[in-house]
C-alpha cells in the first residue's frame, strides 16, 4: 500500500468577510529562499482585543437572520417568536458597546493555526491573553474565572483570565485564528457518550440521538446551533470537533468520506436530527419548533474499539468570530453592525401576560401565582433577591450551623443570576439568568425553612425541585435565557448590594424591576413544563 497523507479537516473554502483593523505589527522579510513574515507581537495583542470586544457586543448576521426566520415561519408558535423578537431587540441594545448580549461574557477561547513562515519572537498566547485581558478590564465584561487556590479554596482571578489558547503549525505564511467567548451554561451542555459499533445502523443512532437531544434541555438558551460528532481517534479530538463544529468553523467540510480518513458533514443526518429537533416540541426555551436554529453533524475516523460521541451547542448568544494576519495587515470577521433591520416595527402578537406585584406579602405572591396553569406568561414588578451558586452555599453554611435563613431570603423571590460591570449612568449592567439546575441541590431544604419559595431563572430542573414546590408551596418562573442586555436596559430599575459584597459577582444583591418576562414551569401543585413535553 502507498503512503497518503490526508488533511483531515479540509476545510473547502473560506467564505468569511473580514475587516481590516490595521497594517502595522507585520512586514515581509526574506530568509534565504523563503518569505518570512514578521508579526510583532503588538499585533497579537491588538488582534484577541478587537475580537473579544467585537463578539461581545455584535452577532453574526446568518445567526441574526435565523432569529428572523422564526418570526416569518407561520408554524413557529408564539412562545418561539416571543424568544426570538426579544432576542433580536437584545442584539439591536447590545451593539452601542455598552451592555453585552449575554451577562455571562463567558472564558475567553483562542484556537489558532500558525503558519511555519510566521515569526513572532514572543510568547505568543502571552500577547494574545494581553489582548483579552484589556478588552475585559476596559469593557461592561463579567470577570467569570475562578482560580483555585487549594483544592477547595477558591478565588475571582479579577481578570477573566486565563484563557484558553490553542495553536496549531500549518505551511505558509498566515496566521488563522478562531475566537470564541463560552458561557458557562453552553459550555456545560457539552457531553461525550462512549459508545461501540452497535450504535452504527440507522435504527440504534436514531433512537440514540432521540434520547440524548433531551440531555441539552432549555438552560444554555435556545434556539441552538447543535453539533454531533461520531468517531474520533481520540475522546479528545471528538470534543474538540464539536466545539468547532458548533461556532460554524467546519462548515465548509467535504460532504463524504474517503480511505484516507478526511472528517465530513452528513447532510442527510443533519436534516434527520433537526426534525428530531423540531418535534421535541421544546422549542425556543418555552415551547415550540425552534430547539435548534442548524445542526451540523461530522463524522470522523475511529478505533475499531471505540466510537466517541461528541454533541455540544453554541447557544443564542453566539460568540464566536474569526481573524487572520497577512501579508496584507490585521483582520477580524466582520460581524453585523446594524441588527436594527431585521427587527420587524410592530412585535409578535401575544396574549396579555399576568402582571404580578412581587412588593406584597409572599403568602400573597403564591396564592396569585397558584390561580394560573404552567406556560402562563407573567410580567413582574417590585424586588428581587439575586443570589446564585456561593451564595447558596454560603446560606446553607449558616443552616449546616443552626443559624435562621437571612429574611430576605424569604420575603423575595430569588434570580439566579450575576451581573456584568455596570456602565456609568445606568442602573444596572447586563444581567440575565444563569441556569437553574445547579441550585436545585439546595431547593428542599430552602424551603423547608421558608426561602425559596419563589425562583427565577432559566432552564429545566430535576425532580426533586418539583416534589419541594408540591410540597412546600413554592414556585420555579422561566425567565428567557439570552437577552441580559436588554433587560437591564428596559427592566431592572435598580441594584444593591445587600450581602456577601466579597463575593464580587457571586454577592447577594436586592433589585427592583419593572414588566420583567417569565413564565410559569415549575407551580405548587407538582406540575411542570418541561416534564409535559
């Protein structure tokens, strides 16, 4: 047999429309026979700054376009467009680059391939994390990184640092480069099964991809771009597939496969899991068609004993931008600047939602929240309790102690969330949902003691939370996941910090809102939204 060597990622083409952001930092010098081309290390830095403050605050026009689409299908239902108009509203607030399109402005991920004709003469993930890390110091950006400093002390690292930064050698003379911002909720639902040859027929993938569509669930904000990966040399390189495939890098793949191994798109199967996707019924976050916006679904070789299977998403906030040095300077991918014009004049005709007075008694909040069924969509006015994962812990220390469960705790609602930096002159920075499963741990015995009774966040949540609610009389609101910037723009009046101030984003904070959405998933009588689907 003969030698071959094959790419195997071929990327076909390169579509992308990029813009120039500068013709410093590189020059062309000759060594020996070869052109060499110099890139001072500044341009490094220049480069990660730009992207990570570009996808912070703008979207790609194919993503802002789906979201259109959803409004222009007759079959999306109504909850499907209320996701997607807000979200597009949320896009159109964000791009004035003072309110990121999601509070959580995720770690800073840098895959990048090195041309061995490039020289730098630096460390080069040292000036690109310079980069990054000026973009969150001078940017409303959430610092999210948490540094551990024994195996159970923890720390903010105050930066958002460290990133993670990934270089590949390639020929020529350019360097490539993917930047993505990962949310901690779209990160999480990434998952590998570790299967064998039995799942490789028609009938075993279907009912397996059936089966595991509903792992992702609704907490990482659909309509999602979704990746399923089968095969891999290794668990590794099927995860790191996924990751790519999920921010659109692999697009432009081969659409069959050939002996030498090359990594290809399957089109039929992408049609097939969408549909799966679609009669989920889940849809965007609260019923409907649009689970999914794309999926793409990539096949790669394998050991004879193992067959990896990756599936991951990249979520409604969709960070994810490219960039390349040349010869001829800096660029970045040009991301939409003007959202405005796929926003339609009037919104989505919708039902009147229930206004309710959260400033009253919480005997009084639950018995107006017990006169409606699940799905019922709520506007909600008056004060909040924001606590999430250490003020939770926290709080059950002081139970674990014999001490009482603070008052607020009890007298407010509770949003799981974690604001970005508040820009100057407005109440509050971005500051939407975090998931809602990783409290469900402390929801029992919460309210047991009576906090809790009222939660706000976003996505599923397990069974024992449902049984606590039947039991304890309490309540778990959806709030959509996604459009942070637009919700501390139009919806959050007000923000203080009223307890557990070390704990930087992680602290307790009380706020005032005013016609803050949300629907009822979880109610006190054991019923649930998304267990009914």
């Amino acid at each position: 047999m003969d030698f071959i060597y094959q790419d195997p990622y071929p990327i076909l083409k390169d579509d992308t429309q990029y813009r120039k952001i500068s013709s410093d930092f590189v020059k062309v010098e000759q060594f020996g026979d070869r052109e060499i081309l110099n890139v001072d290390p500044k341009g490094l830095e220049l480069l990660a700054q730009e992207a990570l403050k570009d996808v912070s605050f703008m979207l790609r026009t194919s993503h802002l376009e789906k979201l259109k689409a959803i409004l222009d299908d007759p079959e999306a239902t109504d909850n499907d467009r209320f996701v997607a108009y807000n979200l597009l509203q949320n896009a159109v607030v964000a791009i004035d680059g003072e309110l990121p399109s999601c509070q959580d402005t995720g770690t800073a991920i840098v895959m990048a391939k090195k041309g061995e004709n490039v020289y730098t003469g630096a460390d080069d993930a040292e000036w690109l994390s310079k980069g990054i890390f000026n973009t969150y110091q001078e940017r409303n950006l959430r610092y999210s990184q948490i540094v551990p400093i024994s195996m159970f002390e923890e720390k903010n690292s105050g930066s958002n640092l460290p990133a993670q930064i990934d270089i590949y050698a390639k020929k020529g003379a350019s360097y490539e480069f993917l930047f993505l911002a990962k949310g901690g909720g779209s990160a999480n639902k990434t998952y590998l099964y570790q299967q064998t040859k039995s799942l490789l027929n028609e009938k075993s993938l279907d009912a397996f991809i059936r089966a595991k569509i509903m792992d992702l669930g609704t907490s990482a904000c659909p309509p999602y771009h979704l990746a399923l990966v089968i095969g891999g040399t290794s668990a590794e390189a099927n995860l790191a597939t996924v990751k790519k495939a999920s921010a659109g890098y692999f697009d432009h793949l081969p659409t069959t496969g050939n002996m030498s191994g090359q990594a290809f798109r399957d089109l039929e199967w992408e049609k097939r899991v969408q549909q799966i996707c679609q009669e989920s019924a889940i849809g965007a976050q609260f019923g409907g068609k649009y689970f999914t916006h794309d999926v793409r679904v990539i096949r790669l070789p394998r050991h004879a004993a193992s067959c990896p299977v990756g599936l991951g998403v990249s979520c409604s906030a969709d960070r994810n931008i490219k960039g390349k040095i040349t010869k001829d300077g800096i660029f970045v991918e040009q991301l939409e600047v003007n959202p405005k014009r796929l926003l339609p004049e009037t919104p989505p005709h919708l039902e009147e939602a229930v206004e309710v007075d959260l400033n009253q008694p919480m005997a009084d909040i639950l018995k107006k929240l017990s006169q409606y069924p699940i799905k019922t969509r709520l506007k909600l006015n008056g004060t909040l309790i924001v606590a999430r994962d250490i003020a939770h812990a926290k709080i059950k220390e002081l139970l674990d102690a014999g001490k009482p469960m603070p008052e607020y705790f009890k007298n407010h609602p509770i949003y799981y969330a974690g604001p970005a930096k508040t820009p100057e002159g407005m109440a509050s920075g971005s500051f939407g949902p975090t998931t809602a499963g990783r409290m469900d741990v402390y929801v029992e015995e919460f309210q047991k003691n009576g906090g809790s009774m009222v939660m706000l966040a976003k996505g599923n949540r397990t069974k024992d939370v449902m049984n606590a609610c039947k039991t304890y009389g309490g309540f778990y609101l959806g709030s959509i996941g996604g459009p942070a910037a637009i919700l501390a723009k139009e919806n959050i009046l007000s923000v203080e910090v009223v307890d557990f101030e070390e704990l930087g984003m992680e602290a307790v904070r009380k706020i005032t809102i005013k016609d803050f959405p949300a629907f009822i998933i979880t109610d006190d009588k054991g019923n649930d939204f998304f267990s009914n689907l």
